[in-house]
C-alpha cells in the first residue's frame, strides 16, 4: 500500500534529519530503495539446497566424487538463492516508449530541489 503525501512529507523530513544529526549513520543505512527478502526467493533456495542435500547424500552413498560435488554445489546455489533480495523496479514505458519516472526518494527530491533553486540563482 503506497504512502499518502502527508506520510510522505513525514518520512523525507525524518530521512532530512537522520542525515543532519548523523550522516555516517544514514549513508550506512543507504539512501536507495529498501530492498526486501522476497518469500519466492526463499522458498525456491530452501527446495534447491534440500535438493542439493540429497543429491550430496547420493554421491556419498554411491561414492562418486562428481555427484557430492554436484550436490554441495546445490547447496549453495539454494542458499544464495534464498538470501537474494528483491530488485528496484523497472522504470515502465509509456505508450511513447519514453520512460516514466518512478517515485524518488526524498533525498534525491531534496538534491534536484537544491540543484534547481543553485541553477536559477537563489
């Protein structure tokens, strides 16, 4: 559910005032869009690395080297999988084909705000 203006208003004025008191604070918390742990991601690496277990479990009991490799290989495949975080949208298209500008952050706002009020000299 996307925020109202005002909840938006609230939250760049907030973000403003980390980055005012603490700056090595805020830019360790990085000022891009939050990206979060998609549950698709999870599920898929914990069904990869279960795999994986098996079929490193296969090659110990069959003793071939090629397969344990090939399932501890799994195994981590599923794990990265797992701890992959969710991508910043694509910017869409209009019907034009130009792009249309997504929501920026209110630090970037603020940065393009500055930049326009140096450009026409106030």
């Amino acid at each position: 559910m996307p925020l109202s203006e005002h909840e938006q208003r609230l939250l760049d004025q907030l973000e403003q005032q980390l980055h005012d008191t603490d700056p090595k604070f805020a830019h360790a918390l990085g000022t891009d869009q939050v990206r979060r742990l998609s549950a698709r991601h999870i599920a898929l690496g914990v069904l990869i690395s279960v795999l994986g277990i098996v079929v490193l479990i296969l090659g110990v009991a069959t003793q071939q080297i090629l397969l344990g490799v090939l399932g501890f290989v799994m195994m981590g495949a599923g794990v990265f999988v797992a701890t992959m975080r969710r991508g910043t949208a694509k910017t869409p298209a209009s019907e034009d084909g130009a792009k249309v500008s997504g929501p920026k952050s209110g630090f970037m706002t603020n940065l393009e705000e500055r930049w326009e009020q140096r450009h026409r000299g106030e």
